[in-house]
C-alpha cells in the first residue's frame, strides 16, 4: 500500500492524538521587524548578528539539504520550508493527528549572540512573533520562550514576562552553549522557569564559540550531527554534578533532538565514578542516575536505530516510559513520521504515553 | 500483473521523472539516458516520497584519499532521511542486500500495439503514430 493513500484513512478513524514537542516553524527578519525596536532594527542592519562562531554568515558544520529541510517541504508558493502555514497545514498539522505541536525557533532569534542586549532584543521579538504570527493563526502551535541564555538577568526578564501564558509550553535553551548549564550563569533561567512553572527545553545546536568536539573542529556534518549525543551529556553530567537539581528540586530539562541511547551507559558510568568521588561532590545525595531520571525528560526524534529494535525499548525503558515524548522535527531532513518511527512492538499503552500522555503531563495540557 | 499505459515517451525526457499511479499505487517512472525503471514512491525506510529527491551519482572510495564519481544521475536519494537507491535495481547503497524500493518492469511499447493489446491507458488517448511507456504492475 502506498503512504499517500492510507494516511489521511489512520488520521480520520484512528483515536490516536500526538503532541509533538519539536517543530520548526520558520520566521523571517522582516517578521520580527514590528516586535523590535528602530534602534535594534538598525542595529541588526548595521552590524548584524554575531554568532559564537568563526564564520559570520551560514554554519559551522556543513548541511546535507538545503534549509536542512525536507526536499519536500518547500511551500509550492515560494518561501522557506514551514513558512507557510497553510501548506504547513496541508503535510503536516492536518495530515497528522497533530493535536499540540510545540514551536521551537533556531532562527532568526538572536540566541547565543555576542551582544547580550542585542540578543535580548531578538528573543522578545521571535517571542512576539510566535504568538502573533503562528499561534493566533493555528491555536495547536504551542511557543517556546526564547531567552537570550547566555546573559542569566535578562532571561529571567523574558521568561517573566511570559510567565502565566500558557500559550507558551517551555523555555528554550540550544545546547551548545558558552559555558556548562550547571554554572551560575545560568541559574536565573532555572529560578525563572520554576517560578513560571515552565519546563527547560534544551535543543540541540547553537554556537558555543568552541568546537562541537572537545578536541578541535570537526569535517563532515556527520560528526555534528553524532556530537549532539556527547554535548548533551557533557550539559547533563555538568547540571547533575553542579547540584542545580538539588537546588531546584523542581526543574524539569527536555533535551530535544540529542536522543537517548546515551543515557544508560552515562548513568551507569556516572554511577560508578561517584562512589568513589562522593566526597568531590558532597552536595549530591543520591546517585547521579537517580538525577537524570527524574530530572530529563526526551524527544523522540532522531531515535537511535538499533540493529535489534528490542534494544531500543531496553533504552527506553531505561530512560522511562513516562518521559518519553515523540517529536517529529518539522519541516527538517530527519524528519520522524509519526505513522512509522515508533518501534512496532511497543504495546498500545505506551503508545499513547510517548505520542501525547506524557507531553500532556510535563505540559500541563488539559 | 497487467500492463498500464503510464506516459508517451516524450513526456519523459532523459534524466526526468514522472510521478503515476497505477491500480492505487503512486509509481516513479525514471528515463535514464533512454532506459525507463519504474519505482515504487515510497522510501522504504521511513516512507518518503523518492518523486521528491534529488537524482545523484554514485560516489565511491576503495581507500581513504581516493574517490571514484560515476553513473551520474542514477541514484535517488530520498528527500527525508537522505538514503540512497540505485534507480537501475531499486537496492539501497547502504544496505543493499536488505533494504530495496520495489520495482516494476517497464517497457516501451509502439502505439500501434496497445491499441489492440491488453493494455490499459490510465489517464490519455493512446495514438498509433507514437510511442509509450507501460508499466507491468
């Protein structure tokens, strides 16, 4: 049978309801433009964004499609892939049991600029425009706070303002960031969203003015896109040891697009050195596995292929069932269909958990 | 399986593509240099539509620092995940022994022999003078 002709039939009479916490719906400048002041609109035509980064305009690592997006994604009536709403509609919100999807903006959002204030400029803006440019339009199109992360006051200021509008699901972090999340720097973000009552969502990609490795620059997008896993454990090991969820019993991390195959043997390593260097890390009072399952939540997409599918659910069910949320990544090129990534033997019950139960909870969606 | 008039020949130049269903099946039609295969539309990974990638040579390395680049055009790649199927066999570059997009035998076959053969032409009048792509499926 062919996928265009038995999609729209499982949409229709399938009860199946999906909250995808990972979308991309793309904004332009010119649709920031009524959100930011002349002197910040001068001041990007100006002098521009300046991106942690060696190369001013485009990307540090290579791409392997153009806009990083589906071939097919691209609007019949010109623009960037998931720019157009109605034809967003039409391949996604509608031809999917979509019933939230949650906006997560890479760019342009000012995040991870050199200029902090110029940053908090851009973050208010895209902020601005999620809501009135997309969530006005199509009330399932959920906002993340964007907050101009590297400067900690000026994103509480921002999650503040959002504070208590609950079109907006969680704040948004990149996961290359210019120092480790554990770090002082950052705990106003933690304050701030506990206070909001928002979860921390941390995407992956940024540009933390290093290299992706830890050990110099990589060649091929190949890497960056296998470097996710190692940065994120690098971020989660950092707010672990660092004691933020001791300090913040209450915070709740969604790492987006990371995966979660390096889970297990991270909590099993952590675990181990940890009994030998309690005392280096006094502040911590339970095993640092014990963190990361009750702190970090996942997304679905790009899930790790394993040659057996049972080991993928041994992963899950190591990350737990409960925090698990499918992510489908639209409109980019590794795109997850939700009618086919999900491993085909899990049962009905976790089936509903990872595609909207658990989503549902975190997000308060009711 | 029975045979489908799909296209005129000259509706699919070398190096082109059309996209056509046959029997509820949406079916690629590739010319490759005057040579027509026919593909089932749909990755068999993920199930992307093959009709919206990009058609792409086949890059090899018998060892590190040396490349060979031929058969240019004659691979797709799914426009998703990105993965690779060599439009002459529909087996995948990565794994070619497990992973393969179903294909259907084509032919071209003169106007004069379909209208009084057991063809069927899905969506156009078959004329005697010219000729035509048909797919067995």
């Amino acid at each position: 049978m062919n996928i265009e002709l038995r999609q729209p039939d499982v949409a229709q009479k399938s009860r199946l309801k999906i909250i995808d916490v990972d979308i991309h719906p793309k904004s332009s400048v010119e649709d920031l433009r009524p959100y930011l002041s002349n002197r910040w609109w001068d001041h990007l035509h100006t002098y521009g964004s300046r991106q942690r980064q060696g190369f001013l305009k485009g990307f540090p690592y290579p791409k392997s499609q153009p806009q990083a997006s589906r071939r097919d994604s691209w609007p019949p009536g010109g623009g960037l892939p998931a720019s157009d709403l109605d034809f967003m509609k039409k391949q996604y919100l509608d031809f999917y049991p979509i019933e939230y999807a949650i906006m997560n903006p890479l760019s342009p959002t000012g995040q991870g600029d050199q200029n902090d204030e110029f940053s908090a400029a851009m973050a208010f803006a895209a902020n601005e425009f999620q809501i009135e440019g997309w969530n006005r339009r199509d009330s399932r199109l959920l906002a993340s706070v964007v907050v101009p992360y590297e400067d900690g006051e000026a994103s509480r200021t921002e999650i503040r303002r959002r504070a208590g509008d609950r079109r907006f699901a969680h704040v948004l972090l990149r996961s290359r960031t210019c120092e480790l999340m554990g770090k002082k720097r950052y705990w106003p973000i933690y304050e701030a969203a506990i206070e909001a009552g928002l979860p921390v969502g941390v995407h992956v990609f940024g540009t933390s003015g290093r290299p992706a490795s830890n050990t110099g620059w990589p060649s091929f997008y190949i890497e960056d896109m296998t470097e996710h896993a190692a940065c994120c454990q690098a971020q989660v090991v950092s707010l672990i040891t660092e004691g933020v969820f001791e300090r913040y019993p209450e915070l709740k991390i969604v790492m987006i697009e990371a995966g979660f195959g390096w889970m297990p043997s991270l909590g099993w390593r952590l675990d181990k050195t940890w009994k030998r260097l309690k005392d280096e890390v006094p502040h911590l009072r339970k095993a640092p596995s014990e963190y990361l399952r009750q702190h970090i939540w996942v997304s679905t997409q790009p899930m790790e292929e394993a040659e057996e599918p049972e080991h993928l659910i041994d992963m899950m069910d190591w990350v737990g069932w409960d925090h698990i949320m499918f992510s489908t990544d639209y409109p980019h090129w590794d795109f997850d269909d939700p009618f086919v990534a999900l491993p085909p033997t899990l049962d009905d019950k976790r089936r509903a958990q990872i595609f909207s139960g658990n989503a549902r909870a975190l997000y308060r969606l009711d | 399986m029975s045979g489908h008039v799909v296209a005129a020949v000259d509706e699919i130049p070398p190096g082109t593509r059309k996209l056509v269903e046959v029997e509820g099946r949406a079916i690629v039609v590739f010319n490759l240099g005057g040579d027509f295969f026919a593909l089932t539309n749909r990755c068999p990974h993920r199930g992307g539509s093959l009709y919206h990638g990009i058609q792409t040579g086949l890059v090899q390395s018998k060892e590190p620092g040396e490349y060979c680049y031929s058969r240019p055009g004659e691979m797709v790649k799914c426009p998703w995940h990105g993965w690779e199927f060599d439009i002459r066999t529909g087996k995948s570059w990565c794994d070619p022994g497990r992973v393969r997009v179903r294909q259907y035998p084509v032919s071209v076959r003169q106007g004069t022999e379909l209208v009084e053969g057991p063809y069927v032409a899905e969506s156009f009048p078959v004329r005697v003078e010219n000729n035509y792509v048909v797919v067995e499926a």
